[in-house]
C-alpha cells in the first residue's frame, strides 16, 4: 500500500497533530481546489487534504453499527518498549502543546487504554486515539515473538 488518505477540516491542525506521533511532511500539494499533502511516519505514509465546509464525521468508533472506514492501525513494535508508557508520555506531550498552543492543539482523546489482545497465536498491547477530527487511530505492538 503506498498510503491511507484522511480528509480533514483544519489541515494544519492535522499536521501539528501527526507531528506529534512522529510523522513528517513529505510532500505539500493542491488537489484542484485544497491543500494536502503527504507525511511519512511510522512505517507508512498518510495523506491529508483540507476539505472546505467540512461536515461531521460519524462516530465510527462508538457507533456499534456503523459500517465502513473504521480505523488506521499503526505496529509500534519496533518503536516502543511498552504502549502504556508510550501513551502516557503521548497524553503529556498533548497536555503540554494544549498550554502552548491552545488554538492549534485539543488534549489528546484515548478512546481505548492499552489493553492486551489475543488475536491468533499472539500477543498484542492495543490502543486507540482520535485524531484531530474525532478519527480512531490505533496503536498495536506484539509482545510474543
């Protein structure tokens, strides 16, 4: 896969947010009539395209029966030694920038603490985030080889 496309209502904010979990911009560009642009980070690029008269997004997370996108999912595996901490230290940079820049940031919103999860024959911590506008975002990291 090359990349995940995500519309956003504030593409700055976006990117400040995406900075924040390690991404950077890569590319910047118009598609036709908005911004975007790429960021790469964490093993993958997203792409952002600012939507003008953006509508809200549904609740895919809490909507049990919403059917559709549900979520981008990031392997830390590689890049953390635990997702607790790492989301600690995550919700601390968040409550920080909020100081900062309060019109550029919102506290971090943890939809799901790190749990663990058996899926198959592993062993796996999972979290999940919103981003900027509302979108679960999760985070997995395999604890058995």
């Amino acid at each position: 896969m090359h990349h995940a496309s995500i519309k956003t209502a504030n593409i700055h904010r976006a990117i400040a947010f995406y900075e924040k979990l390690g991404f950077t911009v890569c590319e910047r560009f118009t598609t036709g009539y908005t911004l975007a642009c790429w960021m790469e980070g964490l093993n993958g690029i997203i792409e952002l395209i600012q939507i003008p008269e953006p509508k809200s997004v549904a609740d895919t997370f809490g909507d049990e029966h919403y059917v559709g996108y549900y979520h981008l999912s990031f392997d830390l595996t590689e890049n953390v030694a635990d997702l607790p901490s790492w989301l600690n230290s995550l919700k601390e940079q968040f409550d920080l920038a909020v100081i900062e820049q309060p019109k550029m940031f919102q506290p971090l919103k943890i939809l799901l603490e790190s749990t663990q999860q058996i899926i198959g024959n592993n062993a796996y911590e999972v979290a999940f985030i919103a981003d900027s506008d509302g979108l679960p975002l999760e985070f997995i990291r395999k604890l058995n080889s």
